[in-house]
C-alpha cells in the first residue's frame, strides 16, 4: 500500500513544549526516508499543565481532526507513517486501526503501560490512559474497538498494579526487556497484521531525549531487531512520539531522530517498498 506520512503538531497532555518541538525534526529525518513531505495536523500551542479531562477537552479539537485523517488514509488504503508529539494522540489513532484493521495487533513500545483509567490514576496524567481509552476502558470521546487480545507491550516496565493485574490475568501480554526479545516479539505476533506505536522512552534514559526515563529499557539495536523481526507481518502503519528537544535549531538537533529512523529501518524499508509496489 502506499504510504502517507503525517505529523501531528499540536499537544495532548503535554507537561512541557519539547516534543510539540521535536516532531517536526522527527517528520524531516522520516521524510528524508521515504521520499514523502508530511501532512500537518494541528498547530503548536503552549504545554499547559492540568488535569487529565482539561487536557483532554484541550486537546479534543485537534485529536479528532488527527482521527478524521487516520480515517481517510485508511480508507484510502494507504499505510500511515506518523510523527506524535505525546503518546495521548493515540486516544484518536488507535480507535481508527481498529475499526479498520480489527484482524490487526497493536504493538505498544513503551516503558509505561498507559493502561490506567480515570478513576485508578494516582498521577492524572493524560498519557497513562492512552492506551486504556481505544481498549474501552473509559470514554474519551474518541472511540475504542480494540481489543485487549489485540495488543501486545513491548518493552514495558513501569507498570502500575492494575496493569500489572492485567497483564498477571493473561489479557494484556507483554515482550519485556530481554537479549532474546525480538524472538519472543516475532512468536506472540505469529503472522499477523501489525499496527506499531513508539514511545521514545521505551529506550534506556539517555539514548534520545525524553521526558520519562526509566532504567532498563532497550537499545537502539534491540529496537532494530525488533523492527526486522517484523517484516515477516503486514506492517499497517507506525506512529512515533514522545521524542523532545530543547532547541529545535541547535547544530545536530535532528541526531536523535536520524538514530530512530535508522534503528526502525527495517519497517520503513518494508512500507517502502510495499508503496513502490502499489504504484
């Protein structure tokens, strides 16, 4: 299928401006790859700091605008390539996949589960629910669909215990942290179609900049492994965020993002030439 890539420019639940900062630099290094300018939605706007439900009501406007795009690019039949600012974007993202996809897995490369509600989150944090919202855990306005089934956490080790209650039960399953991980990632796909999202801090702190960093996550090889791994599935699309900079227009400020696109090479090079087959 072709490929459409896209950057979604404003906030979700954004604590500071650094990743509504980065995406353009991540979108530059992603069009450089495939040869594709990128379709903005949304426009920058200042991180302002709240509730979970103020954040979200903030952010709703430009949330459903990303999903009425996901929709038409999927009904297009063309494979999104996205650059996210926050995680929360996939509040609109995965819905959409869902509905269009529901043969699909999601694979959830992040250091946090997200899987946390309105009612069980001790932090308020919009983003800890990005990943509860499509599975209909709570209503975000935005849809759900997906199913707990359907999902697989890659990399996952900030686990609150509710998550960890879901993950213990069997529902959620999860690829943790390990040497032999892409192995284990390729087996609990087994074939089939899949959707990927990356948060940046599923990497071990220090490796790109990030807002979160937890200890013991992945390497940018581990990352590339995991990415070959896949190409034996149908890749629907990928979503990357969560990637910040303090200063867009610092020399080598796009370093961190050229090292992610090099590490997700072997899904690029699949969507690659599955849109120059489609032509």
């Amino acid at each position: 299928m072709p490929t459409s890539l896209s950057r979604f420019a404003s906030g979700a639940g954004d604590h500071n401006d650094r990743a509504m900062k980065a995406s353009p630099l991540l979108a530059a290094a992603l069009s450089e790859r495939l040869g594709v300018p990128p379709t903005v939605i949304g426009r920058p706007r200042r991180a302002a700091p709240t509730s979970w439900d103020r954040e979200l009501a903030s952010a709703l406007p430009d949330l459903a605008l990303m999903a009425a795009h996901y929709d038409r690019l999927l009904t297009d039949g063309l494979s999104p390539v996205t650059a996210l600012s926050r995680c929360a974007v996939a509040l609109a993202t995965l819905p959409v996949v869902a509905q269009h996809r529901p043969d699909a897995v999601v694979l959830w490369f992040d250091a946090h589960a997200d899987l946390n509600t309105p009612v069980g989150t001790t932090t308020g944090y919009l983003g800890g629910l990005a990943l509860s919202g499509p599975l209909g855990h709570w209503d975000s306005g935005l849809g759900e669909g997906l199913q707990e089934g359907d999902v697989i956490l890659v990399g996952t080790r900030d686990i609150d215990p509710p998550e960890q209650a879901l993950i213990d039960s069997g529902r959620i399953r999860l690829v943790p942290v390990a040497p032999d991980m892409a192995d284990a990632l390729r087996r609990a796909v087994d074939g089939r179609a899949v959707y990927v999202h990356i948060d940046c801090d599923v990497l071990e702190p220090g490796t790109v900049p990030t807002d979160y960093r937890v200890p013991a996550g992945m390497s940018l090889g581990q990352l590339q492994d995991c990415a070959l791994a896949l190409t034996g599935s149908e890749i629907i699309g990928i979503e990357v965020g969560e990637l910040e900079t303090d200063d867009p227009d610092a020399p080598d400020a796009d370093h961190p993002a050229r090292l992610l696109v090099e590490a997700l090479e072997p899904i690029l090079s699949r969507l690659a030439d599955s849109s120059r087959t489609a032509r």
